[in-house]
C-alpha cells in the first residue's frame, strides 16, 4: 500500500486529487500488461494509449480550458507513473518536454499545427539540445542554423536525445549568431524525415529507454519553423526546463515510493530465525530513513510545482533543489530497498532491480546533481546580495 496522505497537503486543490485517482485507477488497469521487449514500440504504444486516456492533455498548452502548464498536474503524473512502469513515465515526460517550447513561446500557427497532435498521442516529440562537446554547457553548443532567404539551413550534431530515432518532431537548439555565447541560439522546429537530417546512432543504457545522437549536414527548414525570435534559444530552453526540472524530481519521488511499498511488504512477510525482519532495529532504521527521504523530496517536489503554478516567473532554486534532494534521494531509498531484499535484490526481474537501474539516469539528465548545487549557491548568493 502506498502512502498517498500527501494528497490532502495545501499545495493541491480537488482536481488535483481527481487527477491523482483517476490516474491510478487508469494504471491499475493498464500498465502491468505492458510489453517491454522493445523499448521504441513499447514507446510508440504507451504515448497512444495516454492519449486515447486523455492525459497528455496535461503536457500541452491547448484549448480555452488549458492557457498555461500546470505543474503540479504535471508532477503527480510523472509521479504515479514512475511508480507504475518508468517507460510509461519517460513517455509521458518527453510528450511534454519535446514541446515545452512551442508551449511556451511558440506562434498560434506553431501550437495549432503540433500540439493537437501529440495532446492527442498521434506524434511523438523529442528535445534536442546535448551536443558531444557541450552536455551541461549549453551556451557553448555549436550547432548552426544559418539564414538563407526563407530557411535556415542546419549543421551539426546533437546526442542524448531521448526519443531520438522515434519521435515525429525535434526541438532543436542552433547557434544563430546574433551574439557570442547563450545569446545566440536559436530554437527550431524539425520534423523527421528531412534531407540532410539523420539518426547516426542508437544509445543502449542500463534502463532501456529511446536514445539518439542526431546529425544535420545542411538540412532546409522554413523560416517560420523558428519558435520564438532569434537569439532567445537559451532562454527558452532555460524556461522550458525551469518548469520540467521539478517533474523529473517528481518521477524519482514515483521510483522511491514505490521502492519502500517493495521493501515493506518483504520485510513484513519475509522470516529470518524465526521472525519477520521488521522485527530488527536496523532494519526499522533503515525503513524510517526512507520514509523521511520521501517526505523531505515530496515537500520539495511540490512546493516548486506550486510556487511556478502560483504565478512565480521562474522557479530556478526551488526546482534545482527538488531535482538534487529528490533524485539523489531516491537513489538511497533504492539502494536500501535493494540490500533489504538480501539476493533477490539483484535478481535481473525484480521490481527493485529494475527500480535501481532506472533511477541513476535521473541524477544526470536535465541537470546534473552537480550542476542543480551550482544554481543553488548562485541562487542562493544573489537573493543574499540583493537584500
């Protein structure tokens, strides 16, 4: 049984809680039939079916109902779906990251054109914005994107891209000049298929999930394809990922979560000389330390998420904070959840094997561990300056 008593903290309203119990009921149902034989086709049918369920309405702007990203909605999601399957959860995640952008800075036409379509789970997005030479580093990604007339004309590589080789779109990030620097990128959108635009490379990680190094050898697209106005890339993909950041904090909140449900019914139902294991004060110990972990990132994760739905125009700290506590966290939850269950731990199959391969990924993409305690002390130093 998984704690769900954070449901009834302030930072939620009634459709919050709706969505969470719709959700669950919802995963129940569906997730634990999932195939995981192929991670692109098991891919391509998860974003079909939260679509078919109406939840990737969550991951786009759209609609009079809909004028801006929720974000608590947005991590509850990732939350539950992590805590069910961490493919359901990567599927829904880059439904939302793929298109942050257009979300947030692109034209009418931009969102009419693309946004009905993966709200809908009948396109699959991906965002590009890692090159080989600039992973954490993205003011100096050299990528190019050169005006010619009516097009731009890209060259460059970019890799890590999730969704690479399935997705249907590609934001991308491109040096367009205007300034040395973050100040001259430029955001794009770039279907698949174009001349000059091809997949150099599938990436195997130790949690399977569709992985891509990308490469432009002057590959056309139309000017209107920009999102936003020249040179303001790094401060969308900045935006984009300050809204983002607090969901992947929520997806390694899912992964512990369900690492201590594992872990509580084995050392409850397993006896070692005669008496279940929780009968053993380490043990207990060990249970009390993730459950604190879990309430402490729970805290984190959903004060950003309602500090940013709140009307907050950036939630840099407190997403950079939710990210590191949470994921680095969740990583010791699992790594006690894993030694609890004594062999069976590592026994390729089991939940909380699984749980250990997915959850290191979490402490280096958007942001490494890191990185998020460099924003933090930044952070932290200006608002000292400042008063």
């Amino acid at each position: 049984m998984v704690d769900k008593s954070f449901l009834n903290w302030p930072f939620f309203q009634p459709r919050h809680r709706d969505l969470a119990a719709h959700l669950e009921t919802w995963a129940n149902a569906n997730l634990d039939a999932i195939d995981h034989q192929s991670a692109d086709e098991t891919c391509r049918q998860l974003v079909t079916m939260l679509g078919d369920a109406g939840f990737l309405t969550h991951s786009a702007v759209g609609g009079e109902d809909q004028q801006k990203l929720d974000v608590r909605s947005l991590c509850l999601i990732r939350e539950t779906l992590a805590r069910h399957d961490g493919l359901a959860d990567f599927a829904f995640a880059m439904q939302g990251l793929g298109t942050g952008a257009i979300s947030l800075f692109g034209s009418e036409q931009q969102k009419d054109e693309w946004l009905t379509k993966t709200r809908q789970g009948q396109a699959i997005s991906a965002f590009a914005l890692t090159e080989p030479q600039s992973g954490s580093d993205v003011a100096n990604s050299t990528m190019t994107a050169t005006r010619d007339g009516d097009h731009f004309v890209l060259n460059g590589e970019k890799t890590w891209i999730s969704n690479g080789g399935i997705a249907d779109l590609y934001t991308v990030f491109a040096r367009t000049g205007e300034a040395p620097g973050a100040n001259g990128l430029s955001a794009f959108i770039v279907p698949a298929g174009l001349p000059g635009f091809e997949i150099t490379e599938r990436l195997e990680t130790i949690a399977p999930h569709p992985l891509a190094t990308l490469r432009f050898t002057e590959c056309r697209i139309p000017a209107k394809a920009l999102i936003g106005a020249p040179g303001q890339g790094f401060k969308i993909a900045m935006s984009v990922l300050d809204i983002f950041r607090s969901t992947v904090a929520a997806a390694a909140l899912g992964f512990a979560r369900r690492a201590l449900s594992e872990t509580l019914e084995r050392v409850t139902t397993r006896v070692v000389e005669g008496t279940p294991l929780f009968d053993r004060q380490m043990v207990q110990g060990h249970i009390a330390d993730m459950a604190v972990d879990i309430d402490a990132a729970a805290l984190l994760v959903y004060r950003a998420a309602w500090t940013k739905d709140s009307g907050a125009a950036r939630v840099t700290r407190e997403a950079a904070m939710a990210k590191l506590f949470a994921t680095d966290h969740a990583q010791n939850v699992i790594d006690k959840a894993v030694q609890l269950h004594g062999g069976d731990g590592v026994k390729s199959g089991q939940v909380v094997e699984r749980l250990y391969r997915e959850i290191r990924a979490l402490r280096i993409y958007e942001g490494a561990s890191d990185i998020q305690r460099l924003v933090i002390a930044k952070q932290t130093l200006a608002s000292h300056l400042e008063a």
